[in-house]
C-alpha cells in the first residue's frame, strides 16, 4: 500500500523496513502470533531492501539481480525452503567460481599460485589468536605478488578494503551449510513475493521513535504518526549511524554499535551482448589477479545475453561517482584482455545498481571496523524489551547475506511474540 495516512492508527507490531529482516519477522510473527496486529513499514516505493530484481524489456525478460543474487549456504538458507514453498525455482548448477563450476582463466599458472597465496591468507585469518583485534591488512605476507588479488577477495567478501575490516568477525564468518545456489526469477523477487500475506506500506519513512511512554510506541513516518506495542528495527547500519532515525529517549549505544559496522559497497553493471551465442553460458572470469582493483565478471547468467560485472570496496565507490559511463570503459578495458579488442564492438551498458546512492540504505552490506565485531551483539540487544533489531548486520557469523537478515528477523519476532504474551 502507498499514499494512505497512517495518523491515528495502532497496531500490536510495527516492523521498520521491508527487506529480507524485516519481511522474514513479519511473515515469522504471523505463524507464532495470527492474533497480534502488525504492520511493515517501508521508506521507498518497494518491498526487498537489498534483494532488488529488474527484469529490463530489452534483454528478453531475463530476471537480473542487482543486489544479493545467491543462496549462500544453500542447503541451511532458510529461503532455500521458502522459495520451493512459494513456487519459485531453485537452481543448483554448480556457481562457475565453485567445484564443477566453469572459471575461465588466461594463465591457469598464475591462477593456481594467486589462489595457493589466497587460502594462506584465509587459514591465517581462521587461525588469528592475538589478544587484538587487527585489520585484515596485518595478516598479508610482505612482498607476495598476489597481495593485489587478496586485496580483491576481501573487497569482494566485506565491501571495503583490507585495512579496515576486522580479524575477527572475517573469522567467524560462516554462510552454512552447501553450495551456492539461485533463484532464476530472481533474489529480490523471492523476498518480494514472500511478503505478499503481510500488511505493508510503501512511502512510510520513519524519522522518530518515541518509546518515553510505558505502555505504547509512536512512531512518527511521513505518513502520520502510529502507536504500537513493540517495534522491530530492521533497517541498514548506515541509516542508523546516521540518525535517520531519531530515538526518544535517545540510544547511543545504538548509534555507536551502527556507526563501527558500516556497509560496504559492492555494485553490478550489466553489460549488453549483441551476439551472446559467441560466449559461454555461467562461466566467470577475474578481471585480474594482479590488481586489487578488478571486478569478477559472470558470462551470461541463465544464459542471459548479458555479462555481469560486480565491483567492491573503493573500486564501487569511485565508478559509482562517475557513473554507468565510466563503470562501462573500465569493464570493457578490463575483458578486452580476455577476449581481444573485439568484444568492444559487442557490449552497451544495460542497468547498473548505485548502493551507496540508494537514499533510504547507504551501501551493500556491514563488515566491522577492527576491534568492533562485537557490536553485532550490542546492534542486536532488545531494547527495554519493547525495541527490537534485526538485520544482517545483526547477525554474528552470517551477516552480509539475506539469510542471515532473515534469521535475526525471525528471532526479533519470536521475541515479539514472547513479550506480548
């Protein structure tokens, strides 16, 4: 619903952002509690947060993602299920970067010794037994020529670069259990179409949250003012750093956990092919394993007559600012050097995702500023038992994944449900 007047209304549960946290505690409250009252609340004009699915007339009706895209940890996602229970398709071809996957590589030498410095990396990371926390950059071996393609990886994993992530919460960083699977009509309409049974309003940005009274919330949106029994706050770190919504009485351990887990930036280009029966289908490509300004390159998801270009950390941020123009020539530069200087003649920009620039989220997904993995927790702590928060970057080891927003918005509403008993 867009355009109504919530001025005067209550409910028992108002849910502050319509992603996959806050879509997966509205749809969990309606089975553990049919009889309380709730609303979704959402600032934009659409439901799915960072799961955004377009499907551009012009390239056929295919369903691009332009953000999360993968069921990580598939066989233990929990919409793995929820996709095969609402009728949508679970692909499980093996993703091309994985075993039984197709990667596509120039220098298969520099591939293996680049991939040999890359798991050194991680067992370091996964082995870290310092009384401190560090920045990830303080694990990499001086002098290792493929330090660039690490650089790479972990832009790719956290959305920022190396020096400012934490040791530690890379190190508890577990997806599940599986490989990495697809949904074909897309991630963003999996979320979507999940949150069809729930009362939902478009265009309702919350700016304040008044829980001074004993007994209700009031929430003020730009839809009028709504009272309601407990709330759930499921909405990016980076609004909340910002105080985009303001707390009455104020929450500055709140706003400082938020602040100490900033999104990353990870953006997609879709580059049009004119003749895309020239490449093969679900094969990946790394734009290089020398510089850690690069993007990995996905050929023809489904078989779409696109490439999918996806660009992390400051890389995202500098083509974010200078447009879909600029994010174009890099890719093409970076392919020409695969496929010769003839692919340029066979590729247009499509559509382009621009996080950072997305007013009402900020960014990709969280990662912790070194010493600040503890913040989840402190992120995550109900509040007085009437605030709850939820959100992937509530989550201790499955952040940056829809799956891990969802948990965290299952367990708010189970709360929820506890509370209001």
């Amino acid at each position: 619903m867009s355009g109504e007047t919530l001025a005067g209304g209550s409910v028992d549960v108002a849910i502050i952002g319509g992603g996959a946290a806050g879509v997966g505690a509205a749809r969990r409250l309606q089975v553990l509690r049919p009889d309380l009252s709730l609303v979704l609340l959402e600032a934009s004009d659409r439901i799915g947060g960072r799961a955004r699915t377009v499907q551009p007339p012009e390239l056929g009706g295919f369903a691009l993602d332009l953000g999360c895209g993968w069921l990580h940890g598939a066989r233990t996602n929990a919409w793995t299920g929820i996709a095969e229970e609402i009728g949508l398709t679970v692909d499980r071809t093996p993703a091309p970067w994985s075993e039984g996957g197709r990667q596509l590589r120039r220098d298969d030498s520099d591939a293996k010794a680049a991939r040999i410095a890359a798991n050194e990396f991680f067992e370091r990371i996964y082995a870290y037994d310092g009384e401190e926390d560090a920045a990830l950059s303080a694990l990499l071996a001086a002098d290792n020529p493929w330090n660039g393609y690490i650089q790479a990886l972990g832009a790719f994993l956290t959305g920022a670069e190396l020096d400012r992530s934490s040791v530690i919460d890379q190190s508890r960083y577990d997806p599940g259990q599986g490989p990495d699977w697809r949904v074909p009509q897309g991630y963003g309409t999996l979320v979507a179409t999940y949150a069809a049974p729930v009362t939902v309003h478009t265009g309702a940005e919350v700016r304040r949250i008044d829980h001074s009274a004993v007994d209700h919330i009031v929430l003020s949106t730009a839809m009028g003012d709504l009272r309601a029994k407990a709330v759930i706050i499921a909405v990016s770190t980076n609004i909340l750093a910002a105080e985009r919504i303001a707390f009455w009485p104020p929450l500055p351990d709140k706003v400082e956990a938020a602040s100490q887990l900033p999104l990353g930036l990870a953006n997609k280009l879709f580059l049009q092919l004119r003749t895309p029966e020239v490449f093969p289908a679900d094969a990946h490509i790394l734009g290089s394993y020398h510089s850690g300004r690069t993007a990995g390159y996905q050929l023809r998801p489904f078989g779409a007559p696109v490439i999918e270009a996806y660009f992390a950390g400051d890389l995202a941020h500098d083509l974010e600012r200078e447009g879909i123009g600029a994010a174009f020539d890099f890719s093409v530069e970076q392919l020409k050097r695969f496929f010769g200087s003839g692919i340029e003649g066979m590729l247009s920009p499509a559509v382009m995702s621009s996080w950072a620039s997305e007013p009402f989220v900020g960014g990709s997904y969280s990662y912790a500023v070194p010493g600040a993995s503890d913040q989840r927790q402190v992120l995550a702590a109900p509040h007085d038992q009437r605030l709850f928060f939820a959100g992937e970057a509530c989550s201790r080891m499955r952040y940056s994944t829809a799956h891990g927003a969802y948990e965290t918005g299952s367990a708010a509403a189970e709360a929820v449900a506890k509370t209001l008993a």
